[in-house]
C-alpha cells in the first residue's frame, strides 16, 4: 500500500465507532449496537405472587387459625385440600396426618378450594397438636399414672386405714354371728345381724330374693335397694380376725357411695357376692 493509505476495513470500522460513543476497549457504548444488528434486550427478572400469577394460577386470601396463631396465606384456588394441608405443616410444623382442616366443616383432601368454594377471606380453622406437643403432654400423664399405680401397691389394706379403723377399733360386736372358717355357706333363712356400718350403728342385711332386693337396716331406719343397683361388692379379711370381713355395696361412682359394713361372717362372703350381682349359684 502506498504511504498515507489506510488499511483495507479501517474506514468501515471508523463508520460503526460515532464518535464519543465508544466504551474504553473501544467497544461499541452501551445501547448502541453495530449497523444493521438489531437491539437485544436482556432478559427480564420474572416477578410473580409466588410464582403463581405468571403462570396463571389464581389465587385466594385465606386465614388460617391454628393453636391460637393466625396466618395470612396466599393460595391456588384450584389446589387440593391435601396441598393446602402441605401449606400448613410448612407454616406450623404440625404434620399433614395430625391435622384436622375445617372449612364449612372437614375439609376434602382430594376436592380443590374452587371446588368447595372457598373465597377470599375466608377462614380456615386447623386442630392438632405437634409431635413435641404431644409428647410433652404424655410423658407428665404416664409418669402420673405409674406414680398412681406404685401407690396402689404400696397401699395399706382397708382395715387399716384410718376411715375404718375408727369402727373396726371398738372390737367385735357382742351380738354378731358366729363364723366358719374355711367353708362357704348358702345365706341363711334369717338376716345377717349383730353387724356395724360406717358410722359405728348396728346393722343387718335381708335378702329379699322374691322381690329382688337387698334390704339394709338399722334402727333409724330400712333401705330398700334393688339388686341392679349395686354396681359391686367389695370385700377384705379383718386383719387378726380373718373369719370375718369387712365389706362395701358400691351405690354409685364415687366411693363416698360405698355402704360399708363391718364384722360379716367368712362363709357368707361368696354367697353374698353372687347373691346382689346376680350370679345365684348358691340358691
């Protein structure tokens, strides 16, 4: 080339520079692409509600109460229940299974919000407890009840608590029937007497077997209590006089409603039993 000329494609690449337009490599300004090429746009970030608005999703304002908490959920009217339970044990740990979701009552798992109706707003009531929760409440309730159990072991026999021996302490009653250790007995034709109850009184036991009662005395007054209204018979040796028992007719729950009665002839005991819960093998 002759001197002073310039270099083949010089005065090509001088025409796609303007001048003041290009960057410090001498590539072309930001925004100003090269002749004849179009304008490529970055690529936009997406911006959506979850991801749901762009794909087309709608969505429902729900508020989901659980354990006293509330929480402000957007959420796929056309998921399942089953999905919205996976919303949930995101939110509040408590496990899918352990939850019980009502809306307008139980929820469907396999029905979709649109489907049961769901709209903005409404709300959605969530019972259970997490595992932790429950086995922070278990654990206190078996200790109790191995606690409860120990002591029914460890405890002393009735004849020796304080509530009777207050009775069992005045001794044998002058009048009562006389016992027969070691051999079981049909009831007698007579009623049992020369016996005491709770409150230290004479008492004594008719069976009224033609009417299907069981009439308790005492010099106030005669109860007259039907057979069926005995739940159970309780019955226990008298510590150091184990020819006799003392024994309770459980007339309700509780055991403030136990009749007690003192000083019952050992051979009796089993007749009586079959006798009020309606066994009669002795008759």
């Amino acid at each position: 080339a002759s001197p002073g000329a310039e270099e083949p494609g010089m005065e090509a690449e001088a025409q796609g520079l303007p001048l003041g337009c290009g960057g410090e490599d001498g590539s072309p300004a930001a925004g100003r692409p090269p002749e004849g090429e179009e304008r490529r746009e970055p690529p936009q970030a997406s911006v959506s509600n979850g991801g749901d608005a762009e794909s087309g999703k709608e969505l429902v304002e729900l508020k989901v109460i659980w354990n006293k908490n509330k929480y402000d959920v957007k959420f796929c009217l056309d998921s399942t229940g089953a999905e919205l339970k996976q919303k949930i044990h995101a939110l509040t740990g408590l496990p899918p299974a352990m939850q019980k979701v009502m809306f307008k009552g139980l929820l469907p798992e396999e029905k979709t919000l649109r489907e049961i109706k769901v709209t903005n707003g409404a709300k959605i009531m969530v019972v259970g407890s997490t595992i932790n929760d429950v086995l922070a409440v278990n654990t206190p309730k078996e200790a109790a009840q191995q606690e409860v159990k120990a002591e029914e072991n460890k405890k002393e026999p009735l004849c020796r608590q304080k509530q009777h021996r207050k009775v069992l302490d005045k001794g044998k009653p002058d009048d009562v029937m006389p016992s027969v250790k070691g051999v079981q007995e049909r009831l007698p034709t007579v009623p049992l007497s020369g016996m005491y109850n709770k409150s230290g009184g004479k008492v004594r036991l008719t069976f009224k077997l033609e009417q299907d009662q069981l009439w308790i005395g005492t010099k106030e007054r005669t109860e007259k209590l039907p057979m069926g209204s005995i739940k159970n018979v309780v019955s226990e040796p008298i510590e150091g006089h184990e020819d006799y028992h003392m024994m309770a007719f459980q007339l309700g729950p509780t055991e403030a409603s136990y009749y007690w009665v003192y000083w019952v002839p050992t051979q009796y005991v089993d007749a009586i039993k079959d006798t009020v819960l309606g066994k009669w093998q002795y008759f």
